[in-house]
C-alpha cells in the first residue's frame, strides 16, 4: 500500500517464490502459457494489462471509504506508485528487473487488518477483471490473495506505530 522502494536493477538476483514476510520480492510464478513465437507480443498484451488494471484500482482506492484514506496517508505520488506496482507485478508475473524492493516493511506500522486486506483483494479483483483477459485476472487475483494471506497475519503482529502489537 506504500512506495517505500528503490528502482534499482537486480543483476541476477534469485528471490524466493513466497510473498512472505522477508521482504523480497516475489520471484515470477507460473502463469498463463505464452507461445514462444509470440512471446514479445504478449509480454506486451501483459504489460498493458497490468497498467490498466493498476489504474482502474487505484480509482477505486481512491473512492474507498475504509482503505482509501489509508492509501492517501501513505501515497503522496500516485502515478510514481502506480509505476512501482507494475514493476512489481511485472516482476511477479513476468520476471522482468524492474523492480527491487522490500515491498513488506513499509506496510508494518500502517494499522492493516484483516479487514483492509479484504477490501484491498476485493477491489484488486474487481479492477483485474473489468480490465484484463479472464486468465491473467485470475493468475493476478491468485497472487494477490496469495499475498494478503501471508502479509495479513504478519501485519497483524503491529501496531500503527510499527511496535509488536499487544495480545
């Protein structure tokens, strides 16, 4: 939900396939097939995808009552947070470099519940589907629940001051 990351390129980097609470970025899984031939065309098709979708919900982040004002706290350069996201979905999906990053530790200390997660996984869907082909939405909203299952325990061991929250 917030930047917090560099751009700096991973020269060869092998990160884990988890999204657990290391840090790293998510290695690439195993997606939808792309056809060798047409590999370029593809990648393309994605690319574009992601960056329509990432748009479509961050407008509705934005209108959200529970995890908008969130998102606005966090994110005071939404176009430069939207390139981010795509980086790490680019990397996610595709394995491109683009992005490197420790995309758990600026989220610790923010107050994420349950609760956000779950609105956050409902609007990344409903963004996922209104804008990309059925299969990469459903291989982007896997990820994504993926995601907010291993992040969402962790995050709720914080406070919103980022100390160990109290049982």
């Amino acid at each position: 939900m917030q930047d917090g990351t560099d751009h700096a390129t991973d020269h060869g980097t092998d990160h884990a396939t988890d999204h657990g609470t290391d840090g790293g970025a998510p290695a690439p899984a195993k997606g939808p097939e792309i056809d060798d031939a047409d590999e370029a065309a593809a990648r393309a098709i994605i690319e574009d995808a992601l960056k329509d979708a990432l748009v479509r919900f961050y407008e509705k982040i934005k209108a959200d009552d529970l995890i908008g004002p969130m998102f606005a706290r966090a994110i005071h350069d939404w176009d430069g947070h939207i390139r981010t996201m795509r980086d790490f979905w680019s990397r996610a999906i595709l394995g491109t470099e683009r992005y490197v990053g420790q995309p758990f530790q600026p989220h610790v200390g923010m107050g994420i519940r349950s609760a956000h997660f779950d609105r956050w996984l409902a609007l990344w869907k409903e963004a996922a589907e209104e804008t990309m082909p059925a299969a990469l939405a459903e291989h982007v909203v896997a990820m994504a629940s993926n995601m907010s299952h291993c992040w969402g325990a962790a995050l709720e061991r914080f406070d919103e001051q980022g100390a160990p929250a109290r049982s």
